[in-house]
C-alpha cells in the first residue's frame, strides 16, 4: 500500500437492520480517520465480517461468510453476534484476525488499526456529518436502544446484547436531524423493544434545542415527526401507552404503519413461549388503533412448528389471522437456536408439519393481503421513490418498509430520482405490491 493512499476496508454485513447500523458506526469511525470501503474482496487490505447468531441457519450464513473472506482475502477482523461465540469462529477460520461480539465498537476499530495503520493524514476527513451508510442515500435506520429486557423461550438477544440500554432522546434527535440536513427523507425507528424504549433511564429527561424531552416512545415519535422526514416504528410491544403514539399518526406526525411481532395468537403456545398477550385481547387493541386511526397498516411476525404446538393451536392461530386482518405478515418455521430455553421443551413438531402449516399460514396471509392491496385501487398515495430505470420508478407508500414489504411500480416514469416523493393513483394490485401512475 502507498503512504497515500487511504488504506481499504471491506465489510460484510449480516443479520437485521440493528447489525447494519452497526457496521455504519465502525464505517463512519474509520471513515473519518482517512480508510476508505473497498468494494471487492482484492481491493480489501482487511475485511470486516459483522455476524448474526440468532438462529441455526444464521450461525451457518456468518460462518460460510467469514470462511469465503478468509479464502478471498486472508485478513478478516469478526464482530457481530457471533462474535460471543469465538470458539466457533475460529473452529471453521482459525486465522481470523480478531474476534469481537456485538456493538463493541471500539475494539473492532483497534484491531483494524492493529492490522492496518490510518494514515494520519490531518487533511483526511471525508466524512460528513451524517456519518457513512450502508442504506440508500433517502432513507436510514435509526437505532434509539440496546438489548432487551424480555426473556422469550425462544430467544438469545438479551444473552447476546444484554439487557435495555437506551440512548437518551437528545442524542437520538441530534443524529436524526444531521441524517434529515443530509438527504434522509425516512427514518426507520429501530431496536429491540420500542415500546420499552427509555424505561431504564427511568424516561430521563434531556437537552434537545434548550428543551428538555423525555427519553420515552411517544416523546421521541413526537419529537421526529417535527424533522420533515417519513419516520416509520419498528418492533413494537402493544403496550398500553402505544395507543398515545396511534393518535400521533392519525395526526400526520409519523406514518401510521406499526410492527408488532406477535408469534403467535394460542395461550398455551404464548405462555410457552414466555410472550406476554393473548389474542381476544390484541383484537380488541387493534380494533382501537384502527378506530383511531383508520388508515393505519399494521405487520407482524409468526412462529409455526413451536415445540408443543398442536393442530388446534395453529387453527387458532388461523383464525387470529382471519380476525386481525394484518396489513403486512411474516411467518418462520421454529428451528433451535443454540442456548435458546425452548430447545428443551417437549413436543417438537415433525418438520413436514412445520412446512405444512407454514405453507397454509402463508397462503391465508397472501389472500388476505391480496383483497386488502385490491381495496387500493384508485386511491392515491404519496409514494417514496427508490429505484429507477429505463421502464420506470420502483417506489413505497406508507404502508411498506424498505426490504421486508411491498413495492408500488410505477411504469414509464422514468424522469424521477431516488428519493423523490410523488403521488400516485393506483390502477392495478397483486398479492403483496401495487401499480400507480404519477397523479
């Protein structure tokens, strides 16, 4: 390498939306000391892998991934949620260079220094105030906490990440407004438990303008739909004092679109799993939040094949389904997950009735969202651009989360850019996407 030229890091990065916004952290830390992201595996003078470990099938996707950066490249530095792991890693890749777990920021930026020096070039600072990015320039994750104070039978986070830490509300509406002053026309609020978010700093107050703001969901939402941007929630518990933050999005301050993960809709399956809730209850949630706000698209996840679960329980869960009518539906199949509590409860389902039952979860889900989608059609929709080419504009309306849900296609409007917000009427539906022409 050249005394100047900036040294290279490449980076694989792994697991949810939390992960990324880690790899944008160490990115934006060594981007300002003058390193620069190399976009193949030979331009790399060191590659950074940042691992999930949630699940089996995870653990494997980080470990083939950190066995191809060693055979391409043969400098790799390992984080992430595997990292807890080391004896693992380092079983299948035994020359990786250092090994480190989740936002352990700090210490993955020192091993790069051990394996390349910066430059110390005081003229070096590429970085912007926004920091560097692993998502398109128009829209950006933003993490407001840590860990988890939930103990689901399922579930390794809190052993991985470690209990709640939130970020105090000042400091999250800092980093939201630079990524706003930057370009960002969506931020999409993310952690581990929102509706928990500032519990452990017993919802502290901070400086936020020479105002002072409590550091709790509403507060924080309220706060953001003040930025200009789009602001999208994640991961949401249906707390009793999520109903406060319905009333904002019937409002127009954050977009009436929620994510609730509730696995499953049976009591014997939810008290196994150690998931506070029960289904008649969170029907009668959701009736008022749509009574509050009628426009409100609400997405969920699911576990089928949980240990224990019965063919009675997944008609429960069926009929939940039919109920809720959900906007936006995922769906896993239960594997094991290595330290997980329910690897040790009794009656794990045979698998072809794990993928059975997947495959009629996910066939009531894909009507139900086919009728929903068809009920679009001559509406008009403020719709966020995120990709165009010659045939058109690929974009999302407010019911759609970059990645996980829907696309609205907009043929032959192929003068916008990615970013831009435009209305369109909606002339055609499928199972999961629209089609509208600019208005």
């Amino acid at each position: 390498m050249d005394k100047k030229t900036p040294p290279k890091v490449g980076i694989i990065s792994l697991g949810c939306p939390k992960a990324l916004v880690d790899s944008e952290r160490i990115l934006t830390k060594l981007g300002a000391e003058g390193y620069a992201v190399s976009e193949s595996y030979e331009g790399a003078d060191v590659v950074l892998v940042n691992t999930c470990g949630f699940i089996d099938s995870a653990r494997e996707e980080s470990l083939e991934a950190i066995q191809e950066a060693m055979a391409e490249n043969g400098r790799v530095i390992v984080t992430g949620c595997l990292g807890i792991d080391e004896g693992a890693i380092r079983e299948v890749a035994p020359g990786v260079l250092s090994v480190t777990g989740p936002h352990q920021y700090e210490q993955v930026v020192e091993a790069v220094h051990d394996a390349v020096p910066p430059l110390h070039d005081p003229y070096v600072d590429l970085i912007g105030p926004e920091g560097m990015k692993l998502t398109p320039r128009h829209y950006s994750y933003l993490k407001i906490s840590e860990g988890c104070n939930h103990s689901c039978k399922f579930c390794i986070i809190p052993d991985i990440r470690g209990p709640l830490a939130s970020r105090p509300a000042g400091d999250v509406l800092r980093e939201a407004e630079r990524l706003v002053e930057s370009g960002v026309k969506e931020l999409l609020v993310i952690s581990q438990d929102t509706s928990a978010y500032g519990l452990d700093l017993n919802y502290a107050e901070s400086d936020w303008c020479g105002n002072a703001i409590k550091t709790d969901m509403y507060n924080l939402a309220n706060a953001l739909g003040n930025l200009g941007a789009w602001v999208r929630l994640h991961y949401v518990y249906p707390y009793p004092h999520v109903d406060n933050v319905i009333e904002l999005m019937a409002d127009g301050k954050i977009l009436p679109y929620l994510d609730i993960p509730f696995q499953h809709a049976s009591p014997g399956v939810l008290k196994s799993m150690a998931r506070p809730a029960h289904a008649e209850k969170v029907l009668e949630r959701i009736e008022k939040w749509r009574a509050i706000c009628p426009d409100i698209a609400i997405r969920s996840t699911f576990i089928v094949g949980y240990p224990g679960e019965t063919e009675d329980d997944f008609e429960t869960l069926l009929d939940f389904l039919e109920d809720a009518q959900l906007d936006r539906v995922g769906c896993f199949q239960y594997e094991n997950i290595d330290g997980a509590k329910a690897n040790a409860l009794p009656g794990h389902v045979d698998p072809e009735d794990k993928l059975s039952r997947w495959e009629r979860f996910m066939e009531l889900s894909q009507d139900i969202s086919e009728r929903k989608l068809m009920d679009r059609i001559g509406s008009t929709l403020d719709v966020l651009i995120d990709d165009v080419d010659e045939t058109g504009a690929v974009g999302r309306c407010y019911a759609d989360s970059p990645e996980i849900d829907g696309n609205v296609y907009l043929e032959n409007a192929t003068g916008l850019q990615p970013g831009d917000l435009v209305k369109a009427t909606i002339i055609k539906s499928g199972a999961y996407d629209l089609w509208g022409e600019l208005k």
